[in-house]
C-alpha cells in the first residue's frame, strides 16, 4: 500500500476553554454530537490520507479510548504516539517523525473542522515539487470593521470574513494560515525539537532555506480556540 501520512496535533491543554479544557482534550469536544477528531478523520479519510499520527499528551488515554472503542476507525491505521502531557509542539513533532511514511504529508492541528479538496492541495505540491505549501483560508473577524470604497464609508459589520490583511508596508500582503501545511520529510531533518514556538521560530527558517509556497483552502474552515467559537459552530444549521 502507499501510504499517504497526516500528523493531527491533538496533545494541548487548551487553556482557552476553561473548565471544559481541564475536563476533556480539545480534539474530543463535540460539535453538533461527534467530537471534533471524529470530523477531522472522515474529511482527511475522503481526500485519500490514509495513515494518521496523532502525537497525544494531556488526558491522551481519552482520545485512546474513543479511538479504540470507536468500530468505524478500526480500519482506519492510525498511531496514537504518547508524547508527554508538557511537550512542546515542537518536541511532539519531533518525536513521531519516525512514524512519518509518506515522502510529503499533511500536518494540521486538531482544533479545527473543515470540508475542502485537499487532495487537489496535496497534488498541486507534489506535482509542483514544493518542500512546504503552507495552506491559507478565510477567517471571521471578532472585531468590528468600517467599510470603505475610494476613502468613502459604506458600512460596518461584525464577522466579516477575510482571507488576507495589509500592513503598514504597503508591498507586503499577510495571509490567514489555517494551521495546515504539507511537507516533505527532508524538511524535518533541521534541527527544530528545542523550539518554544514551532510556528513563529522554525517556519519563518524554513522559508528562507527550502522550495516554499502558499494554497488557497477553498471549502469550509472553522478553527475552535475558545468555548465561544464551539458555541458558535453548534449553533449552526446544517
């Protein structure tokens, strides 16, 4: 079989969420009745991704028994690899590399739901012979916005989806990362496991050093970062 690996972070603490954090993993809180791993594994499990790592860690023997006790993911192969209720994302990362069974896969975080065509994604990289495509989507303002069109005010809304943000430098366009990336396994033989913050210190390195480029996620995507956002998702109509 070829295997196609994704690596599904799930091993945080999620501060975040109060109470609810300190009863229950982030990756098991359900939304509208199914934990939000459960939607993570069918959407990855559609776009041909056939190998799952999970680097578990705090109250990790939760995920193990939904896992396990769960007959739908029995054949599905997934490695639930413990790697500490303290680890950085960074020592995670660089513990289960050695599971990793495809030349290019998919890491993303376990907080997030999303139906879109990432094998379309994970072939454009491929074919492209990229070393990291890092994959951007839409993303919901908590802040107000004023609207404008040629220095005109046309209105005010909350919410507003937006897909990238100017700066004060006027040349430069950042864009809203979804937490998902692919990449390829030489990528990871820099050294990274002592880093605090695998984002902000090992990506910005690995940009300048290897083959980079950008996606566009185009589809549904909703990451869960405190208990309003998982209210807001349950809330909403199919």
């Amino acid at each position: 079989m070829k295997y196609k690996t994704s690596v599904i972070l799930c091993g945080g603490k999620g501060t975040r969420l109060g109470s609810l954090g300190k009863r229950i993993p982030k990756t098991l809180i359900n939304i509208q009745g199914k934990p939000i791993i459960w939607y993570i594994l069918k959407s990855l499990k559609k776009n041909n991704f056939n190998h799952f790592i999970l680097p578990i860690g705090y109250k990790g023997k939760q995920i193990k028994k939904y896992i396990k006790k769960n007959k739908e993911f029995n054949k599905y192969k997934i490695d639930l690899i413990d790697t500490g209720a303290n680890s950085s994302i960074a020592k995670r990362i660089f513990q289960v590399k050695k599971y990793i069974k495809s030349e290019d896969f998919l890491i993303l975080n376990g907080d997030a739901i999303f139906l879109a065509n990432l094998k379309k994604i994970f072939n454009d990289h491929v074919r492209k012979k990229k070393d990291i495509s890092f994959i951007c989507s839409e993303a919901e303002a908590d802040f107000g916005t004023v609207g404008t069109i040629k220095g005109k005010i046309v209105n005010f809304q909350r919410g507003l989806d937006f897909k990238s943000v100017k700066t004060n430098n006027k040349s430069f366009v950042g864009h809203v990362y979804s937490g998902m990336s692919i990449i390829k396994q030489k990528v990871l033989k820099e050294n990274f496991r002592h880093k605090k913050n695998f984002e902000k210190e090992f990506y910005p390195l690995v940009i300048k050093k290897y083959n980079s480029d950008m996606q566009n996620l185009k589809g549904f995507w909703y990451a869960m970062d405190n208990v309003k956002d998982i209210d807001i998702l349950n809330d909403k109509k199919n």
